[in-house]
C-alpha cells in the first residue's frame, strides 16, 4: 500500500438481539384490560394485597404467584408521593414544570407512576384525590398510555394514615 | 471444612413458555423447598445463576428476587453463569459459618431469542465476536479437532445421542427422549458440518433448583445427604484458537484438585451441551465408562436449559445419592466458548467417610474425628487441607 | 416477528391469552483497542499480519496481550505470513448479514505459518468438498473496511499450480 494506514485506537463492535418476549397470562390479563378501559389488577392468596400492574404475575413479598381471580381497581385514587420536574432534558415531551407522581388507585395495594396535570405544580400534595384522562378509545392500545394523564377529581384530601401502609 | 450436602432438588423444562421467569421459577423453588422440608424463612441464603444477555434485560436478576419473597430483607447473590457457581459460592457461603442452609437455582428462557448466537458473543470481542459465529459453529471446530485426531469418532457422538434419548425416557423435563439406533443417526444429514441434527442440543426453558445445608442442619432434612466432598472450577484461556481444544485442560485441573482418581464413581453426570463436548469431558476427568453411567437422565442434549443445565448436572447426580442407588457421584458443569471453564463437584452418600490417604504416604484409611485436625499432612485428595470439623 | 407484529398492532397475543412482542435490542458500542490489539488493527489495516511473542517463544495470531500460562505480558512483535493452513473447519450454511460472507462458507481456524496459534475466521469456499484440514488458505483482504477484524474480509484457498485448491 502506498500509504500507511492511521493507527487504529478505537473500533465499532456493535452487537444486536432480536427477542420475542412475552407478558405472562397474569401480566396479560392486565395489558387486556387497558384494551377495554379497566384497570385490573390480581391478589397475592398469601397476603392478600392487590397489585397492579401485576408485575411477573407474583407477589414479591410474599414470593407466590398471584391469584386468577382479576381486580378491578380505580379509576380514581390518591396521590402518595410526587415530585415536581423543573429541568428540561433530551426527549422530553412536556414542557416543564410538571408533576410525576405515585398513585394508589383505589382497591391497589401499590402505587403506580403516572403524570398529574391540569393542576399548578405549587398546589399538588400528598393525599390528594385525581382520576384519570383517558385518551380517544381509538388509540387504545395494551399500554397505560391509554390514559393520557391524571387530574384532581375534586374529592376531599386522604387522611395520611390511611395510605402510610401503602408507601 | 463443615461438611456441606444436598438435600433436595427440583426441575422444570419445556421447549417454550408464555411465562414470565419468575412465574417460572416460583413452583420450581417451592418443590425443592418441599422436598426439604424447609419454609422459605428458614433459609439462610440463596444464590441463583443466570444471564441478562439471555433475557435482553440488564439486571433482570434484581427482578428474580421477587420470587423469593424477600421482605423482610433476606441474604442472597447472583451468579452471571450457570447454576453450578452459584451452588460454588453457596458453598463458600456455608464454609464461612454466615449460613447452615442455602437454596441455589438456575433460570434460563432459551426460547425468546436465537440463544446459538447469544452465547457466542462470549467471545474476545475484539476479533472474534464481530465476525458473528453461532454456538454451533464454535462447537463443529471443536469436534472436528477431536475428530481429525482420532480421539473420537462421529460413531462415538452419535452413540452419546442414542443412549441419552434412550436415558432420557421417563424423565419428565427432557424435551427429545426415545429409541432411535445409532445407525439411523449417522444417516442423518451434516446440517452443520461436521455436526449432524442430533449433536446439538435440544433448548428449553425452565429451572433447577438445589437445597443444600451443612452438617446436622442437612442429617436433620433427609435420610441420605449427597455430601459434597470435593468441588473445584478451572479455567482455560479465552481465546478458542490458542488453546487445547482436545484435552481440556481445566476440566483436567478440576478433577486433580478433586481427586476423583481416588475412587471409583458411580454416576456422572455432564454437562455437555453437544455430543463430542461429553467425550471429550469424559476423557478429561479420566471416567471409565464401563464403571461410570455417564449422564443416566440423558443430559443437557436433550434439555438445554441455559444456566440451568450445569446445576442441573449436580442436582441430577445428587438425586442418584438421595434415592440410594449410588455411593459416589460426580457433577460437572462447563460455561465459556468450547468448554472454557469447567467446574466438578463430587459428592458421596456415606457420612463418616475413611479419608484416603494418597499413596504417597499409603493407601490406610484413617478416621477423621470430630473437632480434631485431619491427620493427613498432605492434600488428602477428597477434601482441602484445613480443620474438619464433623459431628461429634 | 410475525406479519402481525410488523404491519398491526405491534403485539401477538398466544394461544393462552399471553401477550408477545418483539423486543429488539442493539448496543452500538465502540471499544478503544489498547496497544496490542491497537498495533494488531493497525498492521491489518497496512495488510501486515502482527503476532505477539512470549519468553518461550510463543508466537500469538491474534496477538495474546498476557501469556494465558505465565501471566507474562507480551509486548515482542514479529511479523507472519498472510498465508497458512486450516486447523478445524465447520459449516455455515445460512450466513446472516453480521458474518463475513452473504453465501455459505466454512468457519475455520487457520494457523498462519509463522504462528503457534489458530485465528478464527470464515473461508470463501462454495461448499463441504472444497474444505479440508490441512488446506493452505490466504488472507483476502477487504477493499474497503473500517478499522477492526474486518480489515480481513475472509480467508481464500491457495491455488496449487497444475490443480486445484491444495
């Protein structure tokens, strides 16, 4: 060769799998009902505490698998913890500030992750009521995002201690 | 040393389920529980194998804690290998005096992905990796190797392929079992040169899970320990074109520092995914297989559960002291590109064994008593060198 | 992934009422090579074949940056041929866009004559007749790759004049 090649420092070693996973029939129970517009999740038969989603189809408490029986939990339910997001970052799709916040639906034993809106950010608390906006039904999919986002219901605050255990 | 032994076992394997892991591997984990008779808060710790590459989910071992039921807090580990080195650093954990019990299982999804291809990209990424060989590619150059020299014949893998499908009937978790001749094999086409259909592995999906306890902790959960008196892993350099692909070297050091020349075994079960990998481990650990049944539940050939497939090699050759039908077994499980890493653990059911002293010093058993110093002062050859303590 | 998958929803559900999805992770690492590899590429690039070598005399194809027996670090460089002989072989019979042939070929571990040990590559053969242990093979370089292995497109039989491949 005429001439010589650089020194070679770095390389491109990029490697890609291709999976096909799959859900579980007790996740998939869940993923089925967000098609239809409910919210299901499924009990632990040890501790009895309601989970949803039902994530791996197990209590991890307890370390059993959770029951056939479906829940229907919600629609509405209280705001157990939130954190206010003020910063802008790479693919951000709301315009800040906006409020992240832990739900417990009603009848759930544990709380979910969803956005809270149509509320100042100064005035959202713990304990608060919301319920959810669902978005046009021809969207829907298997997939939480059927729900747009949470708004305060207008219901009276939750005491604390009647959602301490569920932190 | 404590004395440390199996106490149960339990597995699962189909070619492919809707399940998630973890709904997987919460019956499996229940019945070696079961088997033990041992509630889940009374075990001390507990270790699992496996691998996130399989799953295409970083850290999905911190998920797999969900099916242990782990609050309160308990103590546990993750291997990212096979079962077997999760059963290893249990074992550790027992010698430490920080556990009596300890349930160890291994999980592995083979149908969620081409798993050939997922385990070779073990491989130096540098130079090797980018090229994209599957599994199956790695292993022809290896069984061509010990075929070119004679050390084996296609007749001899095709004769592993008959009797495991053979050994494998009635065994509820292999996925391939059945009469077939070993003649009707060899007619079969080289679909991957030097390979044929039946020397490669049949995949699954499923678990195995082992109790294993120290001293009277394990007396107390079975009538008949499988006392692991020697286990080791080794291994050999990464790269497959530098290394002695024939005489695998590792699994030779592992035997040595097992001393499984010490005395016959009944049972041996190896962890041989492809059939020349089972010839050539038997040659390595020096079995006699006129002495030896190799692989009597047919093997990981016929039931390739990735990560499960090595501790399912344990459990299987401890099942063989449970039940009584054999004095001394050996498990051995192989991890890394072409037989890279081997680990051998051999267990026996007697519980007061003589200590075999080596020839060097004479062939006299000796008695090991409880709380005293072992009296040989050298590498006995079935158990490390250090204090034994037994029961009194 | 079916048909489904690609052209609907995305999603399959099975037979049991699970739901299934593709998931299809890749990783575009970059990885800085280091001296050894580094001056390895570096000759493959200039098409020149690098080999470490131990204190035993060793000579390593690819480059071994410690001798796996000794722990010895190896920084001793010889030049070997681009040419050598087939150690093992194996078929592939359904390449894939990731390997180096888009026609079936042979897997091979070549030793390289100069070398002491095998490098694994692919060999443009067009079937199982045409590959054979002991066969002299040479490098064919790649007319046009990015640093990296592939600086060797694969390996080529060397033609034995008055007959075919030796």
């Amino acid at each position: 060769m005429s001439n010589e090649a650089e020194d070679v420092l770095r390389i491109r070693t990029p490697i890609g799998v291709e999976y096909a996973w799959s859900a579980g029939t007790r996740s998939s129970a869940y993923l089925n009902g967000l098609l239809e517009g409910k919210l299901l999740g499924k009990r632990c038969p040890s501790c009895s505490r309601v989970y949803f989603p039902p994530r791996n189809g197990n209590c991890p408490m307890c370390g059993v698998l959770l029951g056939d029986d479906d829940v229907e939990v919600g629609p509405n339910g209280t705001v157990t913890t939130f954190c206010v997001v003020n910063v802008p970052f790479l693919g951000q799709k709301i315009t800040p500030p906006y409020v992240a916040a832990t739900i417990l639906l009603d009848g759930a034993d544990i709380g979910m992750q969803h956005l809270l809106q149509e509320v100042d950010a100064a005035d959202v608390r713990m304990g608060m009521r919301v319920e959810p906006v669902w978005a046009p039904r021809d969207n829907w999919g298997p997939t939480m995002e059927n729900i747009t986002h949470f708004r305060p219901s207008g219901e009276p605050d939750v005491d604390y201690s009647d959602y301490a255990g569920q932190l | 040393m404590r004395e440390v032994a199996v106490v149960s076992t339990a597995h699962s394997a189909v070619a492919a389920t809707t399940e998630t892991p973890i709904e997987t591997l919460i019956p499996v984990i229940d019945a070696a529980l079961v088997a033990a008779g041992l509630e889940r808060r009374q075990v001390d710790f507990w270790c699992h194998g496996s691998c996130d590459y399989l799953v295409g989910q970083p850290f999905s071992f911190v998920s797999a804690v969900d099916a242990l039921g782990a609050w309160p807090p308990i103590v546990e580990s993750h291997v990212e290998m096979d079962g077997a080195w999760a059963l290893y650093e249990a074992w550790l954990k027992i010698q430490t005096g920080e556990a009596d019990t300890a349930v160890i299982f291994g999980n592995g999804k083979s149908s969620v992905a081409n798993m050939f291809r997922v385990m070779a990209l073990q491989l130096d990424p540098y130079v090797e990796a980018p090229l994209g060989p599957d599994q199956i590619a790695l292993a022809g150059l290896q069984a061509r190797v010990a075929l070119d020299a004679g050390v084996i014949t296609e007749r001899d893998m095709a004769e592993v392929a008959a009797r495991s499908r053979r050994d494998a009937v009635g065994n509820p978790a292999a996925l391939v079992s059945g009469e077939v001749s070993v003649d009707d094999l060899l007619a079969g086409d080289k679909v991957r040169d030097p390979l044929r259909h039946h020397d490669i592995p049949v995949m699954g999906d499923g678990v195995t899970a082992v109790v294993i306890a120290a001293d009277d902790a394990a007396r107390s959960l079975t009538a008949r320990p499988a006392w692991i008196r020697a286990i080791d892993h080794r291994i050999d350099a990464q790269r497959i074109g530098g290394r002695d692909l024939i005489g695998v070297p590792s699994a030779v050091a592992a035997a040595a520092r097992c001393g499984l020349g010490a005395g016959r075994i009944d049972v041996a079960e190896i962890h041989a995914p492809f059939t020349h990998e089972e010839l050539l481990v038997t040659r390595a650990l020096g079995l006699d297989a006129g002495a030896t049944r190799i692989n009597p539940s047919g093997g990981a050939l016929v039931s390739n559960v990735l990560m499960a497939a090595g501790l399912a090699r344990i459990a299987r050759a401890a099942e063989s002291i449970l039940d009584g039908s054999a004095d001394r077994v050996l498990g051995h499980a192989t991890q890394g590109p072409c037989l890279q890493q081997n680990l051998v653990c051999v267990m026996e059911g007697a519980c007061w064994v003589p200590c075999v002293v080596p020839s060097s010093v004479s062939a006299r058993p000796t008695t090991r008593v409880a709380g005293q110093t072992c009296p040989s002062p050298v590498w006995c050859g079935r158990l490390p060198i250090g204090r034994l303590r037994m029961r009194a | 992934m079916t048909d489904e998958m690609a052209d609907g929803p995305g999603y399959a559900i099975a037979d049991d009422g699970s739901f299934t999805a593709p998931l299809n992770l890749a990783y575009p690492y970059s990885r800085t090579v280091g001296p050894i590899y580094g001056a390895f590429l570096t000759g493959l690039a200039n098409h020149k074949v690098g080999a470490t070598v131990s204190a035993d005399g060793t000579v390593f194809v690819p480059p071994a940056e410690f001798h796996a027996s000794t722990g010895e670090r190896l920084d001793n460089w010889v030049d070997v041929a681009n040419e050598g002989e087939v150690v093992s072989w194996s078929w592939e019979a359904d390449p894939d866009d990731s390997q180096p042939l888009n026609r079936p070929f042979a897997w091979v571990l070549v030793r390289l004559d100069g070398a002491d040990t095998a490098m694994l590559h692919a060999l443009d053969v067009t079937d199982t007749s045409s590959v054979r242990t002991g066969m002299r093979v040479r490098v064919r370089w790649a007319a046009d790759a990015e640093p990296g292995i592939h600086a060797i497109a694969c390996f080529e039989p060397v033609e034995i004049a008055g007959g075919g491949p030796s």
